[in-house]
C-alpha cells in the first residue's frame, strides 16, 4: 500500500516548483491550502509568502502553462486602454490591458488562469481576451502608477487647474441671492469640464453614486465604490452650486428646484 506524501495533494503550479526544487513539498502544499482558503490565486499568495521572488515564480509559471514570459517593464504601457476597463476590475484581478487588435484585448496579467477575471473583462469590453503573462511584482508597480495617475487628474483638476483657478467664482448677484445660478455661470467651460471628468472618471472607476457634498468652509466630491466612499476631489466651495446645476442640466432636472427630490436621466 502506497503512503501519501505531501507532494501527492499537489498539481499543477504548486507541484512543479516542487519538483524543480524551489520549494519544499510541505511548504507547497500549506502555501497551496492557504491560498485555497483565502480565495487568493496561488502565484498571488506565492509572492505575498515571499518564500520565492516573483521573477522565478513567473518564470516557472511560463513553463507550467505554456504561456511566453514578457517584461512589462520594456513594453509600451503609457497609450495602454486600461481605461476600457473599471478600476475596481483592475485592482480585482491585478490586470491590465495592454493594447487591442481588432476585437482582441491583450491582457497582462501573472496568473494565466484567472479565467474568471478574463471573462469579467471580456463581458466589460465586449472584446476578446488574450493573456500575456508578466511578473506579479511589476505588474503591480505599473498598475499601481497608472491608476493612481489618472486618480490624482481629477484633483488636481479641482484644486490646482488653471481652468477652475481663474473662474469667477461670484457669478451672477442677483441669481446668487435668489438661490439659482444663471445659464452662463452653469455653462462655463471650466464647470463643463469638470462635470464631464467628474461623470467620466466615475465610470471608469466603477462608482455606485457620486456626491457633491458642500459644507460650511469647503466642498467635496466622493464616489461611492463597492459600498465604500472614497474623497476624489475638492472644488472650490463657492462652485458648488454651479456643479450642482450641471448635474441637473444633464440629468432634465429643474435646476430651480431645491427643495423637493427629483429623479433624472443622463444618456
């Protein structure tokens, strides 16, 4: 009668990394377990242990699943279209899009087969998905400096954009002192834009609600993401308003109507 060993619980990644000799049959297959129970890809898990560098762990995938290695480092990320795509499935699946061939995404991901996380994007985008296996730990780095980049525009948009700077921020008295604001004060350029960031970054990042929240010595805009709100800007108080009008003007609303909840549409 043959004995179980530790190795024998193993397949796939976690028992070629054994028989390479990168790991230890007992360390795979707690590793493989844990990874298991905390819904976490095992090459995530891996690099997370740091009982291997993420190089070697990529490598050794490559040849697991027969997928060629890239560095994400020397491919051309900066027009990348990983905006066709929510932030929050980006951050899910440590994925990123790469460029697009007629109806094929091309995907970076370090774990080829996270087929879950390709479906999603496939069913976001309506393309094709086609992996293109990179190392975890540089993965991260880009994805990280690329959202975090385009989080940081909208504020920067709001606090420091020479648009929202230079605006007239007294509008019109008489509409100010009636509590509406007028059509030019709505349709400033800089307050389109802004709304139109606003909305579009919103989309991208996969937000529930959008709030506009003045208060008694400045105003906020945080989207509600998963549940939670995030802070993503802060315009200057006295445009509250105005921004509040846009997203009525957009919406078909009565933007005369302050008092009584009203439902709208934007197409």
């Amino acid at each position: 009668m043959a004995i179980p060993t530790p190795a024998s619980n193993l397949s796939g990644l976690a028992l070629r990394l054994v028989r390479e000799g990168y790991l230890p049959a007992a360390d795979a297959t707690r590793l493989q377990s844990e990874a298991n129970t905390q819904k976490l890809p095992l090459i995530t898990h891996l690099v997370n242990s740091k009982k291997l560098n993420s190089s070697t762990i990529a490598k050794v995938a490559s040849e697991e699943f027969g997928v060629p290695l890239f560095d994400i480092t020397a491919l051309d990320t900066e027009n990348a279209p990983f905006k066709l795509v929510s932030e929050n499935i980006l951050r899910k699946h440590k994925a990123l899009p790469l460029f697009k061939r007629g109806n094929k995404l091309y995907v970076a991901v370090a774990d080829p087969t996270n087929l879950l996380g390709l479906d999603e994007i496939k069913f976001n985008t309506g393309l094709a998905t086609e992996p293109v296996l990179v190392d975890e730990s540089k993965l991260t780095l880009v994805l990280d400096k690329m959202l975090e980049a385009a989080d940081t525009t909208l504020a920067d948009f709001a606090t420091g954009g020479d648009d929202l700077e230079g605006l007239d921020i007294g509008g019109d008295e008489d509409a100010r002192n009636k509590g509406t604001e007028s059509e030019d004060d709505i349709n400033d350029a800089p307050i389109v834009k802004f709304v139109n960031k606003l909305l579009l970054d919103g989309i991208n990042r996969g937000a529930s609600d959008i709030h506009i929240e003045p208060y008694e010595k400045f105003c906020r805009v945080r989207y509600r993401i998963d549940g939670m709100l995030h802070e993503v800007a802060q315009p200057p108080l006295a445009l509250a308003g105005r921004l509040a009008a846009r997203m009525k003007i957009l919406s078909r609303l009565d933007i005369a109507e302050r008092r009584v909840p009203q439902d709208g549409r934007i197409k």
